[in-house]
C-alpha cells in the first residue's frame, strides 16, 4: 500500500468516527469445515448425475483412502488423463504412482468415507469434490489454517477419464 494511499484511508477513518480504526485490520479467515453428511453429498435424483458421484464416492473411499488400487479399473478408465503433475496419465500411471512411488498399502474399505468433504458439485460429466485441507501457517508455526482442496473428475461409460486437482509439484 502507497504512503498516499495509507494517509487517504486514515483520513477518511478519522473523518468518520462511527467508523473504528479496527475495520483497517485484517480480519482471519473463515475456518473450512466438513459437510454434516458427507455421505448425502454424494447422491442426486438425476439417474446419470447420481451414478457419477457414487463412483467419485468409490474412488475416494477405496482407492484414495483404502489404498485398494487393485479396483482401479472398476472406477478409472484404462485411458485415464491425469492433470496432477506427480501422477502420469493412464490408469496404469496412476497405479503405479500409489503402489510404488507412494507405497501406498490396501487397508479395510471403511463403511464410510473420512474423507473432509465440503461439497460435491455434479454437472454433466464433470463430478467436483470440495474437501478440507488443513495447513501450516507460514508466518507462525504453531499455527494451522484451512483451505479448500479440489478434485474434479470427467466421467465416460460410468468410469473416471479425466481428473483435475490442486496438487502442485512434489519436491
């Protein structure tokens, strides 16, 4: 913020003594928070919508959490394009980037998700899960935030070809 700038607000903040000198400070975000029923997020009264996010559903539960990549292939396309850039595409590549790049072990298949969904958004082909992430705070260690983490996947014949996130390089 220019000097000039910073004396213009703090004119206009003492011009207007209604206005406290606090609304010049920024104020914390707005924690994210996990849907009450994550469960219900994953349904619709649409045949096609409903049956997309319930393979969304699937591939959060056994594959994401469940690590059971064995399934993939009732869930992904053998195609499957990957906009993740630590994962190749294929479904082969994703495969392999849980199983032997992450190591990722099968474990039980939960009755339900634990996965922090915020929303599920379902459109056409596109099926889009909002979920909470929870961080560092760069400024303050001891100190964590929320934000929002976004998969979108594009479904073909009932299977995931396509998946979007927010995932940036690994280092």
């Amino acid at each position: 913020m220019t000097r000039l700038f910073k004396n213009i607000v703090l004119g206009v903040a003492l011009a207007l003594p209604a206005w406290p000198l606090t609304s010049l400070t920024a104020h914390a975000q707005e924690a994210v928070v996990k849907a009450a029923d994550v469960e219900a997020l994953f349904t619709s009264p649409d045949p096609k919508l409903h049956a997309n996010k319930q393979v969304t559903y699937k591939i959060i539960r056994d594959l994401l959490e469940a690590g059971h990549w064995d399934k993939a292939d009732q869930y992904l396309t053998e195609r499957y394009i990957q906009h993740n850039p630590n994962a190749a595409s294929g479904r082969d590549g994703v495969v392999t980037y849980f199983t032997k790049v992450l190591k990722v072990q099968p474990k039980p298949i939960p009755e339900k998700t634990s996965s922090p969904v915020v929303f599920v958004s379902a459109e056409g082909d596109l099926v889009t899960v909002g979920s909470v992430r929870q961080y560092k705070d760069p400024k303050d260690p001891l100190k964590t935030y929320t934000t929002t983490w976004y998969d979108t996947w594009r479904f073909v014949d009932g299977k995931a070809d396509e998946h979007w996130d927010s995932a940036l390089k690994a280092q």
